[in-house]
C-alpha cells in the first residue's frame, strides 16, 4: 500500500487552508468546541499525532499553537513527517499500538486520510469555501469510514464521531462523508 490516500487528502486539506485568513481564526466550525483555530491546531497537530504513532513515539503534550504562527507552512512541515513516518520500511505492516487500540499501519494510513480530509472539509465549510472537495477521494473514504467505523464510536459529544447525519439530496460526496461522521451538512 502507498500513502496515495493520505497525499491526497493532505492536498485537498491544504487547498482550504491556503485561503483562511488571521481574521478567520475566532470564527465558530462545525466541530461544536472548536473555534477556527482549534480547528487548525489540530489539523496541524494531528499530523505529527500521525507520525508519532507510526514511529512508536510519545508525542510531547505541549500545547503548541500553530494557528497563532504560519499555519500553512507548520502544516507543510507536519504533512511531511507524517508522510516519512508511513512511507518508512514496514511501516504499513507494523501493527500499531494507539490509545484506542492496535492497528495496522494500513488501516491507519486511511484512518489518517479521513481525518485529514474531514476536517479540510470542516475548514471548508466555516469559511465559505465549496465544500466539494476530490469527488473519488471522499467517495473512496465514506467506502472506508462505513466499513470501520463501529456504532459504538458514535455519541452526541461528537467524540471520536458524532450520531450519523442525512446529507441533502444532491449533496456531493465529501458532502455525505461527513454527514456520516455526524456533521450537519
């Protein structure tokens, strides 16, 4: 397996991000506890989260806030660690040790895409930015996200993902992939 879906998850993400602005960062998102700068926070974050994973690592609980610095290129620099860590020998066969769980690589790889993607859509759709982002990549992780995402991981704190959403008709597919993870669309 290649880190194709993580790559272009990263690309979609980025190309929301390339237009959110300073002035942005108090607005309110569709992850009810976060404002705009959380939300990069842990766009951001999550990457080296990523990393730290696949590589075995504990990652240092410092609160670092990206969303106060050049939060594109600390995005930039995140992506490709995250990107090294996957690509590295084995590193998609390695069962994974995660606070939730073993895993392997693989798996999180597309886990690691669909959080990526989900919340550029997230960045998305708090700046008024079209929300049909990579049509077949969405397609591709909602396939993935109903096959691993058990009942059990749902609640109304959104917490990993919230109660399942009904996307409106017509709705394009990254659209429904996060109506599935609980988002209003």
């Amino acid at each position: 397996m290649t880190t194709e879906l993580l790559e272009q998850a990263i690309s979609s993400t980025r190309g929301v991000l390339v237009n959110v602005t300073k002035q942005q960062l108090g607005d309110d998102t569709p992850c009810a506890q976060w404002k705009m700068s959380d939300l990069i926070n842990h766009v951001v974050g999550g990457q080296h989260w990523f990393a730290a994973m696949v590589n075995g690592e504990a990652l240092d609980d410092a609160d670092v806030d990206f969303a106060s610095t050049d939060f594109l290129s600390a995005f930039d620099e995140a992506t490709e660690c995250s990107l090294t860590a996957f690509r590295a020998d084995g590193a998609m066969e390695r069962m994974l040790a995660l606070p939730f769980g073993e895993m392997p690589g693989a798996a999180f790889l597309g886990l690691a895409a669909t959080d990526t993607f989900t919340h550029g859509w997230d960045l998305a759709r708090a700046t008024g930015q079209s929300t049909d982002l990579a049509p077949e990549l969405a397609s591709t992780l909602l396939t993935g996200a109903k096959h691993s995402i058990p009942p059990g991981f749902r609640n109304e704190e959104g917490n990993p993902f919230g109660p399942e959403q009904t996307a409106p008709a017509g709705a394009g597919n990254a659209d429904k992939l996060a109506a599935f993870l609980g988002r209003k669309v």
